[in-house]
C-alpha cells in the first residue's frame, strides 16, 4: 500500500501550548496539499522540550484540547503524531500522541531516558509503538535510537520503517546520524528522523530531519535552522522538501 509519510520540523515556543498547536494545525493543512497519509513532530512538540517545565506543563493524553486533531485525522484520512508530556501514575512521561481515522486515541510513550531526563520524567508502557498493517512502521522517540535492543525488538516485530521523534541538539547530532544510518543498514529498514529547530531546553536543536534508506543511505535531509515538510512516498521511494520561512 502506497503511503505518503511527511515530517514536520517546526520550533516548538517554549511552554506556549496555544502557540504550539497554532503550528501544528498550520503544518497539518500543508501536508493535505501534498496529499500525505501521516505526519509526525518532534518531541514534545506541543509544549517545547523543557523537562525543568514537566509537572507544570503534563497534561492528560485524552485532554479535550487535542481533539481537532482527531477530528483532522477523521475528516482528511491522516495519522498523526503530535509530542506532549503526559501525566501517569507516579509522574510524568514523554509520550507520543496517536490519532488514527476512527480509531481511539493512543499514546506510545519513551520506555528509555537518557540519565539527564530521569530527574523529571518516568519511563512507561503505552502501545507497542507498531501502527500501520501494511507498512508496519516502528515508532521511537530521542534516546531510544541509541538502544540496541529498541531497534531489534522493532525488526523483530516486522517493522519496514522506523520513525524516530526527537530534540537533538548540534552537540552530538552526527553521531545520531550514524547511528540511524547502522539501523537503516542492519535491519534494511527505511529510517526516518524529525528533529525541531530553535530553542529547547537552553540549547539550540539541529534541525536536518533525515531519512534514510534501506541500505543506509540518506536520500533527504531539512536545514539545520529553517521550520519545513520533508515528504516519503513509500512506493516510489521519492523524497520531497519543502523549506517554510
């Protein structure tokens, strides 16, 4: 089945709810002009990465104020991935918000933290991060990619793409790369990585959302400074870029 699957590379205003789904509503309507079946955004897309801002910023994955996008998804036949800190039972977790056409809402949230996020958020269990029957599209979020065993269980499960929402900073940003680019080789799965730009959490984020394919090689890469659509069309393996001032 032929998928269109768009990442958005936006900057996430630090703890401004409004604002944030503001953008998201606007890149959602671009994406439908390129007809595209899913689109994904960062981590914590919806309130900035700001984990010091956790328990004041946590919200319910059913909050009523996340309802236009199951709407959207209803309406325009998308899925889409939208990054929040969600409240669980003893805490906080970085979750990834699901909406899919006539279907429940789901949350798949980060099970491994890097040991600078486990101060403020706790590691949980949401769905098993496989949505698509046809494609079988593994989600991840950040520091999973690092996690051998994340990338295996993925492959394990029948994943054909892996889809990886995160904040990276300049600090390191390469080595993300390389490491997306060993999955993509080791497991001949198409990798694909949105990364948001400006401000978050006292750093300046990267930006280059990249995907990757099956053999490792990147075939479509964003700036590391401007907001903007990249766009994979699984059928015929086209990559499309769309720089957003």
């Amino acid at each position: 089945m032929q998928m269109k699957i768009c990442l958005a590379q936006i900057k996430s205003v630090s703890g401004d709810f409004q604002a944030n789904l503001k953008r998201h509503l606007e890149f959602i309507e671009m994406s439908q002009g390129h007809a595209c079946d899913l689109i994904l955004f960062p981590e914590l897309s919806l309130t900035g990465y700001e984990p010091t801002l956790a328990q004041e910023l946590e919200m319910d994955f059913q909050d009523t104020r996340l309802d236009v996008f199951q709407e959207i998804s209803n309406s325009h036949q998308i899925t889409i991935g939208v990054g929040a800190p969600i409240s669980v039972s003893g805490g906080v977790a970085i979750g990834m918000v699901l909406f899919e056409r006539d279907t429940t809402r789901k949350v798949y949230f980060k099970r491994y933290l890097h040991s600078d996020e486990e101060p403020f958020f706790m590691s949980s269990e949401g769905f098993g991060g496989i949505i698509n029957s046809d494609q079988r599209i593994a989600l991840a979020i950040c520091y999973e990619i690092s996690v051998p065993a994340h990338a295996e269980r993925a492959f394990k499960a029948g994943a054909e793409i892996y889809m990886a929402s995160v904040v990276k900073f300049f600090n390191g940003f390469d080595k993300a790369l390389s490491r997306l680019s060993e999955i993509a080789s080791q497991y001949s799965m198409v990798v694909l990585m949105v990364n948001g730009v400006g401000i978050a959490d006292g750093l300046e984020c990267a930006g280059r959302s990249s995907i990757f394919d099956t053999h490792g090689r990147l075939i479509g890469q964003l700036s590391a400074s401007d907001e903007g659509l990249l766009i994979f069309d699984t059928e015929s393996c086209e990559v499309l870029s769309t720089a957003i001032g």
